[in-house]
C-alpha cells in the first residue's frame, strides 16, 4: 500500500474518530458511560497514531510490547502522583 494513503486514511479515521467523541461529549449519556465511551475513543486513536505515525506496526510484538507497557507505567505512575498531590491540596484547603 501507499505510504501516503496509509497516512490520509489513518487521518481521516482521527478525524472522525474526533467526530464521534465530539457527539458522545454532547450526547445526553451518564457521566460513566461518557467516560468510558471517550477514554476508549482515545485509547484507539492513540493505537492508531503508534502503529501508523510511529510505524510500531512494522516492528516486532516485543517492542511494541515493551513501548505499550512503558506508557501504561507511566501513565498509571503520574495518575497517582497527581491524585496524591491533589489530595494534599484539598486537605490544605479545608484546614
């Protein structure tokens, strides 16, 4: 296939995956529901940005697993980093 064409397909799907989590934002769902539909719509369109845009769909399962791996510590690791700063704040706040 044509590298360009990867490349404009891969876009368009961002772009309507942009779409469809613009509608869900506005659509009258529960907030969990909301959530859980727009975290997923990221987690895809970040899928498709590593394997197209960072070309991790040609390489081996091992790096891809040790890139995916490494993001998801890293996210979970600021996440509670955050959290905790975040809670120190709110404690601070209430004294």
């Amino acid at each position: 296939m044509n590298h360009s064409r990867t490349y404009w397909l891969t876009w368009l799907a961002l772009l309507g995956l942009t779409l469809v989590m613009i509608l869900i934002g506005s659509a009258p769902l529960p907030k969990s529901a909301m959530l859980v539909l727009i975290l997923c719509g990221m987690t895809v369109k970040a899928g498709l940005i590593s394997a197209n845009f960072m070309h991790l769909r040609f390489e081996r399962l091992s790096l891809v697993a040790t890139v995916v791996a490494s993001t998801v510590f890293v996210v979970v690791f600021l996440y509670f980093l955050i959290a905790i700063d975040g809670q120190w704040v709110q404690l601070s706040t209430v004294r």
